[in-house]
C-alpha cells in the first residue's frame, strides 16, 4: 500500500479544519438565532433582523407611541391623534415569543437571501376616558366651527317659488365617530376619512327631492292668476301676493287653495263694495246733496258662497283678467255711488218728483203723496228698487184702476191717478194717498216708460230733513181719491 504524500496529507488536514469551522460557525450562529431573529426579519413592517425578543418589544412599544392617526374631514381640513396623546402602552401578549419558538434556527442560510415577513395585531391599550376627551377637544366638535345641516327648502323671491338648496354643514355623528376612531387605533389605521365612513348628519331633504320641486311646481302654478274685480272707481286685486297667503297643503301634502281664506277675502271685499239697505249720498235735483239714511232695499249684494266658488276655480285655472262677483242683488252703477244715471227722485215737502233717464231729466212733475193727517206718510229718506212694472192693473182691496203701477216699498209705489186733478202743494198733509205717489197720467207714462225693475227710487222729505214723518199707519195698496 502506498502511501499519501506529505502534501496530500497537508491539504486533507486543511480541508477537515475549514469543514469543521464551517460546521463550528454553522451551529453557533444556529446557536444565535436561537433567541435572536433571522436576517431580513420584518415584523408589522418594523425591521427586526438579529433583534432579541425584548428588543422587539422594546421596538413595538417605541412604533406605539410614534403612531398618528390622521382624521380627514369635510372640507379638506384635517387634525392628528398621537400615541403620546393616546397613552397607547403595548400589551405583551406573548406573540413575539411565538413567533420566535416558530422559527427554525438551523433554517438561517435560507433567511440570509429570502425576506422574512410576518404580521401580528399588536395588543395595545389606552384609557378610554383620555380618547374621549381628546375627541372632544377637537376643532371638528367645537360649536364655533360647527354648522349645521339644513334642509333644501322652497323660498319666496318676491316673484316666485323657487328651491334653496340644501346646506350640507359639517355636524358629526358624535358616538359614530368616537367609535370610529377607537377601531381606527386598535387595528393600527393611520388616516380615517369623516365623509368617507359616513360620520357626518346629513339633510334629510335635497334640492333634487322629486316631492319637493313638484310642491314648488304645484305653489308657482297656483299663484299664476292675477285677478281683478273692477267696481270702476276702485278695484280689488287677487294676485300673487294675496293667493300665496291661501296656499295650503293637503293630508298627501299637496298644495291646494284654502277656501276658508278666500272666503274671508271675498266677505272682505263684500263688506266694502255690498251697499244694500245702506245710506247713500246724493246730490238732488234742488242743488243740494243729502245724505240718505240707511235702511232701503237698493243696492248691491255679493253671493259670497258662489263668489267664492267661482273665484277659487279661477285660481286654479291660473285666470288672467276680469271677473264679476256672483250678486244677490243688483244695482245700477258699480262704483262708489250705485244710484247711477237712471232713477226717480221725490222730495216730500216740495211734492215734487223727477224722473232721469241715462243722466237725462225726462219727468219733473208735482205729485201728492201720503196724507200726513191720517198718518199715511209715505216712507221717506232712503232709496228702494222698483219691484214691479204692471200696466191697467186693479188694485184689490179697493175698487181703484189705474194704468201705470209701479211699487218700490212693499205696497207703496208710484202710479197715475185719474180721480185728481189737482196735485203739489200742500194736498198730501190733509188729503193726501194711502202712502202712494200720487202722480199725473202723462208723467207716470212717461215715467213708466223710462226705468225699469230694479232702477232706484230716493224720496226724501226735505233737505234739512231728510227722513221727516214716518207712516203710523199701514198702506194697503193705495187708492185714494179726492175724498
């Protein structure tokens, strides 16, 4: 057998004392990271390579108390909450340690080249009393920098209805939010944005809000009407500043009109322009002008109820222009003054009568009116409507004919009377009618023949007095003769 050369017996040596310091270094630095992680270890992104488990921790607190939550809120502004401020304190919970009893100290060669990542929630405390009163020092809960939703909302322009559009505001969710920043900080979120979570109060009610703009539609087409009722020297306007004050809404919450309210404007309009009964003013044939007391049955009078119906269907229908109340009654002018320009005028005490038709003197005749001696005085001092117009009539009670009747107080009234030949003067305080006017066939004809039902009658007693002596005794259809 031969033997190994010297310098074979030189390399083998060399060769056994590298492998058993290869081997030497391998178990110690085995023995290493047996309490020491592996190079490129990175745990929840902190680089732990060759730190001991305490160190590690040592690291987590340190990470802890560098943390900063940022709040973005509405508006772009934002604010920070600190683990300083936190107090955040790391809670061992023997993690770190698992993962170190995970790892395979022998396996090191392999971590030299590959990375070694691992992730661990990090069980962290902090007081809850200091979160809250950190949350409640911040700008964001402030009042002064608090405004408040409001609500998109219809609006008057002073032309029309219009929708203002909601105000958003910046008024947090106060426990949404704390709560959603306490999750933020136990699973280590760094920002937190407000808007975006869904923490803000939001309105209720948006400028898009299809229930609204159809109230909006429904209150500018109710207001569209501009009506006028002209009683020729004034007039009364319903328009859009008066139908705005009748909008209401219905149990649906539509809007309609509020009949109560245009019923009240229409009793308005009615007491100013109704002149029925009333007394009046009025310039006499003799110059002068009187004023006749109430108590008549000439003038005007609004059917309130069927006005009122008429006006609120016009409102709907969004009317332009002029419309006419519905009346009870009716007059011959529909100013101030509804006596007019055709009517009959008897003053008492002058025993005189005037006829005008269209503003023209058509009749001025002496006539003979209730006999004051026997207490037929004819009703004087306020106007009447002539009530009827008969021709050759009978009259019933008595055995009188006459051809033109013309009544306008109950059974008082105007008509020829063929049994005189002598009128004016001073007949009517001893032989005067039952109450009638007394007056001459060609004057009643003609008087007959210019007004008709409805035209007034004024009769007064005299100018000083416009009501003088009333009647104490019933008139029953007049037929007085001389006698």
């Amino acid at each position: 057998m031969k033997k190994m050369s010297k310098g074979k017996k030189i390399a083998v040596s060399v060769a056994g004392a590298l492998v058993l310091a290869a081997v030497g270094v391998y178990f110690g630095v085995s023995y290493y990271y047996s309490s020491h992680f592996f190079p490129r270890t990175v745990i929840n992104g902190l680089n732990c390579a060759g730190l001991s488990v305490d160190q590690v921790k040592e690291k987590i607190q340190s990470q802890i108390l560098s943390y900063t939550l940022t709040l973005t809120e509405r508006g772009g502004q934002t604010e920070q909450l600190t683990g300083d401020q936190l107090e955040l304190k790391y809670v061992d919970d023997k993690k770190v340690e698992a993962l170190m009893e995970e790892q395979n100290p022998f396996a090191w060669p392999i971590y030299v080249v590959r990375q070694n990542e691992h992730e661990m929630a990090a069980n962290i405390s902090y007081s809850a009393e200091t979160l809250m009163q950190l949350v409640d020092a911040l700008a964001c809960f402030q009042e002064e920098n608090v405004t408040a939703p409001e609500d998109a909302k219809i609006t008057d322009n002073g032309t029309t209805f219009e929708i203002t559009p909601e105000v958003a505001g910046n008024t947090l969710k106060r426990e949404e939010t704390e709560q959603a920043i306490k999750e933020a900080i136990d699973t280590g979120k760094t920002d937190l944005n407000l808007e975006e979570e869904g923490l803000y109060v939001e309105p209720a009610v948006l400028s898009t809000d299809e229930t609204l703009n159809n109230q909006m539609n429904q209150m500018n087409s109710l207001t569209s009407a501009n009506i006028t009722y002209d009683f020729v020297d004034r007039q009364f306007v319903v328009n859009r500043d008066v139908i705005k004050e009748w909008l209401v809404q219905d149990s649906e919450g539509n809007y309609t009109i509020d009949e109560t309210k245009a019923a009240s404007w229409v009793r308005q309009m009615a007491y100013e322009t109704d002149t029925f009964g009333l007394a009046h003013t009025f310039k006499t044939s003799l110059g002068p002008t009187i004023e006749l007391k109430g108590g008549g049955d000439y003038g005007w009078v609004i059917n309130k109820d069927k006005t009122t119906a008429a006006l609120v269907e016009a409102v709907k229908a969004g009317t332009q222009g002029t419309m006419e109340p519905v009346y009870l009654y009716s007059a011959n002018d529909r100013s101030s003054n509804d006596i007019g320009d055709t009517y009959v005028e008897i003053c008492i005490s002058q025993q005189k009568m005037w006829c005008y038709k269209d503003g023209q003197l058509v009749v001025e005749t002496p006539v003979v009116t209730g006999s004051h001696a026997t207490g037929y005085d004819t009703p004087a001092g306020s106007v009447w409507a002539i009530d009827a117009k008969k021709t050759d009539y009978d009259f019933t009670l008595y055995t009188a004919h006459v051809m033109f009747w013309l009544p306008f107080n109950d059974q008082v009234g105007i008509h020829d009377s063929s049994w005189r030949t002598d009128y004016g003067g001073d007949i009517y305080l001893t032989s005067g009618s039952h109450g009638c006017v007394n007056t001459p066939y060609d004057a009643a004809e003609k008087i007959y023949n210019s007004v008709g039902i409805g035209d007034p009658v004024i009769v007064y007693y005299s100018l000083d007095d416009v009501v003088g002596p009333q009647p104490t005794q019933k008139n029953t259809t007049d037929t007085s003769a001389a006698s």
